[in-house]
C-alpha cells in the first residue's frame, strides 16, 4: 500500500500541520510506502517571493526531518523536481469540470483572500493535487479535514479516467483522524488556524520562540463560563484541549479529570509547557540539519519519486493515445 502527502511552503508550519498531518505520516511511515513532497507549484499559486519559497521548501524538508520523518523508510521530494506532476495535471485537466472546480471550498476560501489574483493555477489547483496523488499510485492520503473535498474530487477523476481509458489508477481514500484533524485559529475558534492568517496570534508556530508561544497561548480567545471540558458549545476550550490531549497523549476523559478543578489560567500554564515540551526538541533537531544534507535528501527522494512517476506517466500516454516516442 502506498501513502501520499505533501504541504505547501508557503507561510510558517503550525501545529494544526502537525497534529492534522505530520503526526499521522509518522506512524504511517512504518507500516507503508510512504511519499512525502513539497508542494511548491501549488504555493505559486498565490504569490510568493522567490527568495522566500526557496527558504521556506529548505525548511519544510527540516521540519519533516526534525518531526521524526525517516528518509531511510521514506521518499521525500520537492514536486517540481518530477514534470510529470505538470504533465499529469494537463491531461487530467481534460476530464476536470468547471463545475466541479467552482464548487471547491478552497478556491472559494482562497479567491475571497486573493481578490486581486483569482489565477487559472489557483483554479486548477485540486486538478494539481491529483496528479500528485494518483502519479503515485496512491491508496492512502493522510491530511487534515480541509483536504477531504480535494481527495474526494481526487477520487471521482480515477475513475472517470479509469472508466473513459481502462483500469489505470489505484482510487485513493483520504485517511483524517477524527481527533485534531481539525484545529482552531487561537484567535477565533470557529476559523480553522491557518497560514496564511493575517495575525501571528491565530497560529502556534512549530519554529516559534517560547516567548511567542507563551504570548500566544496567554492571548487565545476562550469561552464564557469557567469550566474545563470538551463542550461543543465552549469551541475556544475546545480546541485547546484538543491540542492539550494530542501532544499529552491522553484521553478526553483523563483530561478533563485533571483540570476539573482548575480555572483557565492555570490550564493556559498547562498548555503551554506541554507545547513547549513537545516544540523545544523539535527545534533543537531543526537547527542542527545541515542544508547539505537536505540536499542529498531531496535528491535521493527525486530519484525514488522520478521512477515511479514516469512508470505511470507511460502508461497513461498509452491509454490516451499518444505516439511513443522514439
Ligand atoms: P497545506 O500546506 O495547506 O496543509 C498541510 C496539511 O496540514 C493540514 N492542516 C490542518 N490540519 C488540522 N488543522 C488545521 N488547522 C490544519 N491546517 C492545515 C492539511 O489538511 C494538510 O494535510 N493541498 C494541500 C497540499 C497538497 C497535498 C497534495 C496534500 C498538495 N498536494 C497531495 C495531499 C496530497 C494543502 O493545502 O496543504
């Protein structure tokens, strides 16, 4: 079985990537065949300085190392190392309808923020994310619940090509974790946290300083009312518990019991020492990893990567009808 993911170099990683996303990979890399990218194609769509991308793709490839990633049991790759990606999103372009794509959530979400570069790239975008996953014969996606929809659309391409060409595409299935597949921005819990969030104070950043990450954890928005539990209607207390409950890795029920007694602050503190006790290490392995060794890294991922894509790439060229070439 093959697992696919990847996450956009754009903006700073937050916790919400790494509980949604990262968390689960790392668990995944043991049991299956797993590929990791980085989504630099996908960050142009919304404009970006070239400088910046090019740090920030450096630096997702570190967080995934210093988050537990093995490249030795799995490929990473930057995704436009492999044409192929471009070159699959073309044809698959062809069976993608505007319709389908107008009803995405994130292109609605995202034209709304971009107002001004409402781009074909950010449009086609999902058609994108489906050359990425089906390129690799994909079963397993494992992402946050704001990906559902893309996997999905992922999904009913498969098989409109399957059934247009023959059998070509393994179906892909999203895998989402019921617990944090979703977490709230700290400074509006009824918003998932996000990137690309105008104010830092929305997001725990996974290379923040202790002193942002206390600031920050200071400043969430919480609820009315005094008591610590997982309401539905306390969304504020809801989410911080959440975060609190992954990164102790306890029950719901052991978590409530331990702050039954306790008023917010005190449950800030909390929270606080285990994110830092969670980001401190991470940080440490971060700012060790040497360029250099990324490189090789990357490189080594691309030549994984390359030969499985252009396998898949034949192949669908066959089935469309295109001359080989020489
Ligand atoms: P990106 O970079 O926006 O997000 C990376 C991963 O983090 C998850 N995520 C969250 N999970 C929980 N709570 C949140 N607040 C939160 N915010 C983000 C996302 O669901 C994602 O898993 N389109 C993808 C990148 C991509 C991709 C792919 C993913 C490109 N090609 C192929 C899977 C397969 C994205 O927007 O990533």
């Amino acid at each position: 079985m093959r697992v696919f993911s990847a996450i956009l170099p754009s903006g700073n990683l937050h916790i919400g990537n790494y509980i949604g996303a990262i968390k689960n990979w790392l668990e995944l890399q043991n049991q299956y065949q797993c590929i990791f990218s980085i989504a630099n194609y996908h960050a142009i769509t919304v404009k970006q300085d070239p400088e910046i991308l090019r740090q920030k793709s450096l630096e997702i490839a570190k967080i995934y190392l210093a988050a537990g990633i093995d490249p030795k049991k799995v490929i990473i790759f930057i995704q436009s190392h492999i044409n192929e990606h471009t070159e699959l999103a073309w044809i698959l372009g062809t069976l993608a309808t505007i319709s389908e794509l107008k009803r995405m959530t994130q292109f609605k979400e995202k034209s709304e923020q971009h107002k001004k570069n409402v781009n074909l790239g950010l449009f086609s975008y999902p058609v994108l994310q489906a050359a990425d996953i089906l390129l690799y014969q994909t079963e397993i996606v494992p992402v946050g619940e704001d990906q559902k929809q893309h996997i999905e659309f992922t999904a009913d391409l498969a098989k409109k090509f399957n059934k247009l060409f023959g059998e070509t595409f393994i179906i892909p299935k999203a895998l989402i974790k019921e617990e944090g597949c979703r977490i709230m921005g700290l400074d509006n819990p009824l918003k998932k946290m996000s990137k690309s969030a105008k104010s830092p104070l929305n997001y725990l950043g996974l290379l923040d300083t202790s002193e942002e990450i206390r600031k920050k954890i200071s400043k969430a928005v919480t609820d009315s009312g005094a008591e610590i539990k997982f309401s539905k209607d306390k969304p504020a207390i809801f989410n911080l518990l959440t975060i609190y409950q992954i990164l102790s890795f306890q029950s719901k029920k052991e978590v409530e019991e331990k702050f039954k007694n306790s008023n917010y602050a005190d449950f800030k503190k909390e929270l606080t020492k285990i994110v830092l006790e969670f980001l401190e290490p991470l940080q440490e392995r971060f700012y060790k990893i040497k360029d250099k060794e990324v490189y090789e890294i990357l490189q080594d991922g691309a030549n994984k990567a390359q030969g499985i894509a252009r396998e898949t790439m034949k192949k669908v060229k066959e089935r469309v009808g295109f001359l080989t070439s020489l």
